[in-house]
C-alpha cells in the first residue's frame, strides 16, 4: 500500500512538473477548469495542491486500510485506479516533449 502512494504522490508530482513546463512555455492550455484556477496561484500554491493533497489522500487510505470497513471500501483497488489513470495521463503529457 505504501509503494502505491508514494507512485501516487511520485506522478502527481511529474504531471504538474509537465503541465507547468508545457503551460509556461506557451505549449499547451490546461484543459481542466479547477487545475486553470490552481495554475493561476503562486508556485507554492500550486505544489500544495498538487502534491499536498495526495499525500493527504494517501495517508487516508493507508489509515483506512488498516480497518474493518476496509474490505467494503477497497482503498488499495481504489489507489490502482488512481495510479493507472496519472500513469496514462503523464505518458499523454510525455508525447508533448517528443511531438
């Protein structure tokens, strides 16, 4: 569970180095309502959200693992989901740099 949020907090961390490297440069637009708000925040807003909230989350689900109720609110499948869809987004936002 532990590999799984630090994977987590490790590609949220590469996808806003990625998203700040293409928006700055004038390459891309954030397509996200709510990550345009956050972009426009000073820098160490901006990591705050992207990387705070993560560890934030991941020590929920590594506390709520630890519980009974566990085995009805599946936090690990949950965690999965979550670290194969940013693995996806950060390979869709690496072809940026090669295309």
């Amino acid at each position: 569970m532990k590999k799984l949020v630090a994977a987590f907090v490790g590609l949220n961390t590469l996808d806003i180095m990625l998203t700040l490297i293409f928006v700055v440069n004038g390459a891309s637009a954030e397509g996200n309502p709510i990550m345009a708000k956050v972009l426009a925040m000073p820098l160490h807003g901006i990591l705050l959200f992207k990387v705070g909230l993560p560890v934030i989350l991941g020590l929920a689900l590594i506390a709520v693992d630890k519980t009974p109720a566990a085995r009805q609110v599946q936090p690990k499948g949950a965690l999965i989901c979550c670290v194969v869809g940013l693995t996806v987004v950060c390979l869709w936002n690496m072809l940026g740099v090669f295309i």
